[in-house]
C-alpha cells in the first residue's frame, strides 16, 4: 500500500454519474469507501505481489518515490516507505522475478525504477517486466505526437524508457501465460493494452483487474466509466464482463485501488451486482 485516502471527488472521476446518483448508491454509504461530507471516493494505490510456486511477481508499481509529478500533489517526489513495506513482507527487490504493469499510467509503473547516483534504475535488478505489446506500442505511438512530459505526468521517460534501455523488458501479448496458475487477459478500454491478470490454484479465481473498475461504486453502476478511460464505452463493456466472470466463478476481485480490505466478491443483485467482502 503506497497511498490511501479520500482524495478524488466523485462526479469528477465519473463523468457520466450525477452526484445525486452518487450518493444513492449502497457504497456510499459505507465511511470506508465514501466521504459524504465532501463527496469524495476513498481510494488506494497498492501493488499486488503474487507468490507462485516458482516465482514472485509484483503487479503494479504504484508512483514510486522521487518521481516529478508537479501536477498531483499527492504524487509528486514522493518519499513513500514502500521498499520497507515490501521487506516487511519478506521480500528483497532481489526477490522479485517478474513485473507485470496492467497499463502504463502514471500510477501502475512508478516503482519499476528508483534513483540511483541520479539516474533511473530498475528497482528490481532481477525481474523480467512483463508489458504487453499493444500497450507499448500506444504509447510509443501517442509519444510520437507529442512531448514526453505532456503524457502521463512524464511517466515514460522515468518509469517505462530506463526498463526498455536496461534489456530487462518482455513484450508479450494481452493474451499470455506468465507462470503456471498465472494468466493476461485482455481488457481494452480503459488504455488499448489493458490487461487483466487471473489467477488459478485448487479451483480458487481471482482476478486482478487493475483499473478495470476503480472504486466499488462501479460494481453497482458498471457503466459509469472513468475520467482515465479512453474509451469509456469499451471500458463499460469490459467492466461489465469481468464483474460476470468474477460472480460465476465467486472469485476474488483484487482491483488496483479498492480501498482496505482491498479484496472483494461479487455477487449478483436482482437488477446487476452488489460487493460481497
Ligand atoms: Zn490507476
């Protein structure tokens, strides 16, 4: 966990959403998710570390410490005890064998590198990172056409180009097997390479579904799409096949920045879904 708290008003990151039917919703309700006093989602920024038999993966790299971001406070140079918090947990930077970034937003590729000697250097000197091919290629493409530091707060060129340049990068499909149990999906709409990543033991699913669905209010409301989402019809779409996947298989949905507990179930309601933690 990098970052949690009540920081990002609600109609703005829903356009679609009044705050009327904001409010009405059940999640809002709830303190933990919604701050009704001042009308703002509760939210986290976390990364996802999975422990497969023969690997420790890390997926999503949050912001990271140091980076400029002068646009987000909340963000920028940032001096986050995130490393500690991964020791804490039992695991080295060394440790960690593979980085899987679901897209390459600001917020999911921070820590892919750190500042070493005031250079950008892989924090991970041992993984290979998994990005997927589609999602690269966007990028390189939307990059082409501007300047690097107008595109997601300048995150290329500190978090994504020094893993390019250090050969530890892995292009691979949004339809690929990482490890055994261990599987991308793809989930187009939020960015054009968005991916999923499920998970498979003893019959147990779980699916991480990075920003797939950002708050639990879009578990009641899976049309309404994010700010972020570039396109936000097929965004909804894709929201609202995973929230079916998700409830026919009573999987865990493990989303990028549902706040604590972080993990939900989702069950059906008579007229869509409803959360079940
Ligand atoms: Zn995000």
């Amino acid at each position: 966990m990098e970052l949690q708290g009540a920081f990002l008003a609600a109609d703005t990151l829903f356009p679609d959403a009044t705050l009327d039917e904001i409010r009405a919703t059940a999640a809002s309700r709830n303190p933990a998710l919604f701050d009704r006093e001042r009308n703002l989602l509760v939210m986290s920024f976390h990364s996802i570390v999975v422990r497969a038999p023969a690997c420790a993966i890390l997926v999503d790299s949050c912001v990271g410490n140091d980076k400029p971001r002068p646009n987000n406070p909340h963000w920028h140079q940032r001096k986050g005890p995130y490393l500690d918090d991964l020791a804490a947990a039992g695991l080295a930077p060394e440790d960690i064998d593979i980085v899987m970034c679901t897209h390459l937003h600001a917020d999911h590729v921070g820590w892919n590198t750190r500042l070493r000697n005031g250079k950008w250097t892989p924090t991970f000197p041992n993984a290979q990172y998994l990005f997927a091919k589609t999602e690269i290629e966007h990028w390189q493409e939307v990059l082409a056409n501007s300047a690097p530091g107008e595109i997601n707060h300048g995150s290329w060129a500190d978090s994504v180009a020094p893993i390019l340049d250090s050969g530890q990068a892995m292009l691979v499909s949004t339809n690929h097997e990482v490890a055994d149990g261990v599987a991308l999906l793809p989930a187009p709409g939020h960015t054009p390479g968005n991916v999923i990543v499920k998970l498979e033991q003893q019959g147990e699913r779980a699916y991480l579904t990075g920003d797939v669905i950002h708050h639990p209010i879009q578990v009641e409301r899976p049309e309404w799409s994010s700010c972020f989402c570039q396109d936000p019809e097929e965004s909804a779409r894709t929201r609202l096949e995973t929230l079916s996947t998700v409830a026919r298989d009573n999987a865990w949905l493990l989303p990028a920045h549902f706040p604590t507990p972080t993990a939900a179930r989702v069950g059906r309601a008579a007229d869509g879904f409803q959360l079940a933690w």
